[in-house]
C-alpha cells in the first residue's frame, strides 16, 4: 500500500472517529441537561442511568461529574478536528514535512493530549471519592474517565517530538537561506 493511499484512510478513518466523537459529546451534554431539568423522565438517556444513584445523592456532585465527562470528550473532539484539519491543508506538503504548520499542530495535540489526560484523572479521582463515600458509581470506562496516564504520556511524547520538528524547521529555514 502506498504512502497516499494511507493517508486518504487515515483521513478516512479520521471523519469517522470524529463523527463518533461529536456525537457522542452532543449525546453527553443533551442528556446531561434533559437529567437536570426532567430528572424522572431522562433515566434511559444515553447511559446515565448507572448514574442516577449520585444524582439522587448530590446534584452538585453529578453536575461536577458531567461536566468532567464533557470536558474530557471535547477534547478529544478537538484533537481529531484538529487531524482533519491538518489532513485538509493544501500547503501541507508531505515531500517538505519540517513545517510550521505540523510543528503547531504536534504542539497542540500535546497540550490537548495532556490536559485530557489531567480531566481523566481529576474525574478517575474524584468518582473513586465518591465511591468512598458510599455511593455506587460505575468504572471509569463507563465514566469515559479511563487511560489518563496514557494520555499524559502521549501529551509529553508529542511535546517531545514538537521540540524536535521544532529544530528540524529551523534547519531547514537555514538549508533554505544557505541554497
């Protein structure tokens, strides 16, 4: 398979998990309020009902919870928009890869990728003190709350690798100055 037609999958395959994403937010956040306003006819809402012991113990600490989720979701939203983003640019050239655009969009996923995994863990957190509180809460795979230590490596891998396209656009502004 060529380098191309890899790249038009992984495009591909890009919209869908972004499709899945925003669907999926747009699904927490609705739900989310329909629970707060119609508290007793929301239970079947996308999958909160594994919820609803903490909404009858805080509504506080459900709206807390929620708002993690949400946060932490948009966030990935991002980080795939940014992908088809950076897959779309038509002065991406893949012959020159050391450019300020990629070098930017590494930068960013770094810092998206590390502060999903900062709300994963405030949210892993926070759900197993309220589990020591007494009140049922479902796993952090349920919670969208799982891998944050995943997602902090990768944050400070990509913060890495930006360091070293960094230098690598550098050069090659100076190999372009020089010729």
């Amino acid at each position: 398979m060529k380098t191309k037609q890899i790249i038009q999958l992984l495009n591909v395959l890009a919209w869908i998990i972004f499709i899945a994403l925003c669907v999926e937010a747009g699904a927490i956040m609705v739900s989310s309020v329909l629970w707060l306003i119609l508290p007793g006819y929301a239970h079947h809402l996308y999958k909160w009902e594994d919820l609803s012991p903490l909404f009858e113990y805080d509504k506080g600490h459900f709206t807390a919870i929620i708002i993690v989720i949400s946060i932490v979701t948009l966030l990935k939203t991002l980080l795939f928009y940014m992908v088809i983003k950076l897959m779309r640019n038509k002065n991406l050239k893949f012959a020159r890869p050391f450019s300020t655009e990629v070098n930017r969009f590494i930068l960013y996923g770094a810092v998206i990728a590390f502060f999903i995994g900062l709300f994963s863990k405030y949210g892993f957190k926070y759900a197993q003190w309220l589990f020591s509180k007494g009140v049922h809460m479902p796993d952090a795979a349920d919670l969208k709350l799982d891998g944050p230590d995943v997602w902090i490596l990768m944050g400070v891998i990509l913060f890495v690798i930006a360091q070293g396209f960094k230098r690598g656009v550098e050069l090659q502004q100076e190999n372009d100055l020089t010729v």
